[in-house]
C-alpha cells in the first residue's frame, strides 16, 4: 500500500514554501493569481502541515533551501519543482518548461544561486504571512480524512 505524505492525497498538488522568504511569498501571490483551475494548494514549510511533509519525504525541518512540489506521493525540489509546476500554469508560463533541456546540474546550481541569496535580494518577513480570507481556501490545513 502506498503511503501518501500527511493532508495529501493522490491527485493533490502541493507547493512548500519558505514562510518568512519574501520572494517565496511573491511566488505564492503569482500561483494564486495564474492558476485559475486551483491544481495547486500551498503550505507553509513553517507549518505544522508543512513540518509534517518534510518529515514523511526526510527533508530538514530547520532550515529550508529549495521550494518542494509535491504530487501524490512524489517529491520534487528545487529547478524540478519549479519546472513542474510552471508547466502545470498553461500558456505562457509552460514555455518556460523548455528549460527542461538544460541539464537538471546546470539547472539546479542556478537554483541555488538564488536561494541562497534570496533573504540578501529579497528580504525576509519577521514571521510567516497569513493568508487573506479571500485566499485562504488556497493553503493546506490539517485535514485527516486524507492521511
């Protein structure tokens, strides 16, 4: 029997991200405004839901160095997750999937370049962002019908 990360099923789509990170909050803003068919729901990785994902995929739950997708029980992180899901957004934002074909070393030192910097260029938030009521239908609760 396949065992499925805590408050996600089989067909959800689950975008991680860093709670405090400016950049990853802008990130959330954009996926809230372009996925009109609401494919993905985001989590906080400060969260408990979030904390509990980490854990199932043995991720670190203290420090936190890459944006996760998760599908299913399927993990993916850093230029794979961001791929996935831009690809998931439809036009023009799957183009960016050609980026694919860059080798995922290649790919993934850029990731990092930026990850690692993105408090220095982007700032930080002193604790994490709550959503807005007209949004939050759009971010993970603990939900135990799906474990």
């Amino acid at each position: 029997m396949v065992k499925y990360p805590p408050n996600v099923g089989i067909n959800d789509g689950v975008i991680l991200f860093d709670g405090v990170c400016k950049l990853c909050n802008a990130w959330c803003q954009f996926i809230i405004k372009v996925d009109r068919q609401q494919r993905f729901t985001l989590c906080s990785v400060q969260s408990p839901e979030g904390q509990s994902i980490l854990k199932h995929f043995g991720m670190p739950t203290n420090h936190f160095d890459t944006m996760l997708l998760v599908e299913g029980n399927h993990c993916f992180d850093k230029s794979d997750a961001f791929l996935n899901v831009v690809n998931k957004l439809g036009l023009p934002w799957r183009l960016l999937y050609l980026f694919k074909i860059i080798p995922k070393g290649i790919r993934n030192w850029l990731y990092d370049r930026i990850a690692l910097n993105r408090y220095y260029l982007f700032g930080q938030y002193d604790s994490c962002m709550l959503p807005s009521k007209e949004n939050e239908h759009r971010f993970l609760k603990g939900k135990s019908e799906k474990q």
